[in-house]
C-alpha cells in the first residue's frame, strides 16, 4: 500500500452510511415527548411485514462521523436517537455511540435485537425490539442479548394480534423482563385496536408499559419526524 493510500483508509474507517438526520420529538419509549436529534442509518438485513422504515434499506450517503456529530449539535438537543434500519448492521455504529455518549448527549439506539448488542457503549440506553411472530421475522430473535440488558433500557414488543400478544406475554414472564429493564408492548397501527391491547395487559396485569408512537399521532409518521 502506498503512503498516499492511508488516509483514504483513514477516512473510510470514520464514515457511516446515513438515510436521514433530523430533529423532531421522541416518539417512543422512555425518551416520549423530549427534543431530539434522529440519525438514520442506512441498511437492515430484517424485512419485517410492518415495517415502517423501508426507505432506509436502501440508498444513503456516506457521511464523516465528525460531519454527523456537527449537525447533531446544530440542533442543540439534549437526546440523540440512532435508529435505522438496523443501525448495528454497521460495525461503525459502535464508534457513533461512543463518540456521541463522549460529548454528554444522551443517547439511546434502537435496534432490531437481531445483532449483538454486548458491544455498545454502556452509557448508550438500548431499546431492544423483539420481534414477535407476525412480523415474520421471530426466529432472528438473538436471545443473548437480553444478557445485556441494564436497568435504563428498553424491550419492545410490537404487536400484531392476540396470538402475538400472548408469545409476548410469555416471553417477559419466562426472562424475567419487568425486574430488569423496561418492558413495552405497542399495536401495529391498522391491524391490533391499541383499546384492545391496552385492555388485555390490564385484565392480565401485565407487569409492562403500553405505548403508542407520538409521532404518528402527531405527524402520521412522515418521514423527517
Ligand atoms: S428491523 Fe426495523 S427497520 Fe428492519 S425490517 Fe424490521 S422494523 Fe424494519
């Protein structure tokens, strides 16, 4: 390799493949309500029947971690959420965590619970979505990443039926989820009534906490919110 060569390389090693930045409220999870800055990773090799991110599988630029960072603090937001697709599927994702968490955002990373998450920064709080049943992506569950779970972060079931709610049911139950993290359950909008859902946790007194997506109601989930 010659000398000219090693700051290419350099550089690609600093680069992450991004669909979207933007800043909007968190729509989710424990974070609800608080000012954010989203940083959108390109790519996901799940293909969940409700996914409402497809145009994150694909496309993207490549932008410098520094170049990220710059934009995020444009906003002067306190949270930072790094989502995707599935964020993990990039093995830079890890440097973006750290280098975020080392300049005092709070950050927190959605993922499919799909990769290995034993990597990510601990400052990071992780909301872990385990796929149930009819998303028909239940067996890319990797359950060793609940060994990893820690008090703030998050487990989130999204829930397409009755029997989809019961495979949950069971799921916090048998990994004791309630006494080590924060479990959630939300419909898929469109398929479960969330009064259903809502009434089934509390004639089960589930030990969990229903959800539905703010930024849905509020925007009807288009993109850039
Ligand atoms: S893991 Fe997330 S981004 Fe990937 S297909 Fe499922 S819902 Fe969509």
């Amino acid at each position: 390799m010659s000398d000219a060569a090693l700051p290419d390389a350099a550089d690609a090693a600093q680069r992450l493949r991004i669909t979207e930045i933007f800043h909007s409220l968190q729509g989710e999870a424990d974070a609800i309500g608080w000012r954010t800055v989203f940083v959108r990773l390109t790519g996901c090799p799940l293909r969940c029947v409700w996914c409402d991110t497809t145009y994150s599988f694909h496309g993207g630029e490549w932008r410098d971690i520094d170049a990220i960072l710059a934009e995020v603090a444009s906003y002067g937001a306190r949270h930072v959420c790094v989502t995707g697709g599935e964020p993990l599927s990039q093995k830079r994702c890890l440097i973006l965590l750290e280098r975020l968490c080392d300049a005092g955002y709070e950050v927190s990373l959605e993922t499919s619970g799909a990769l290995d998450v034993s990597q990510v920064d601990a400052r990071v709080r992780k909301v872990l979505d385990l796929k149930a049943p009819d998303s028909g992506e239940s067996a890319r569950n990797l359950w060793s990443n609940l060994e990893h779970l820690q008090a703030a972060d998050q487990v989130k079931f999204v829930l397409a039926s009755r029997a989809d709610y019961d495979w949950a049911r069971d799921v916090v139950a048998s990994h004791d989820l309630a006494a080590r993290c924060m479990p959630m359950f939300s419909p898929v909008q469109g398929t479960l009534a969330p009064r259903e859902l809502a009434d089934w946790i509390v004639a089960d007194r589930l030990p969990v906490r229903f959800q539905m997506q703010l930024h849905k109601l509020l925007w009807n989930d288009s993109p850039g919110h």
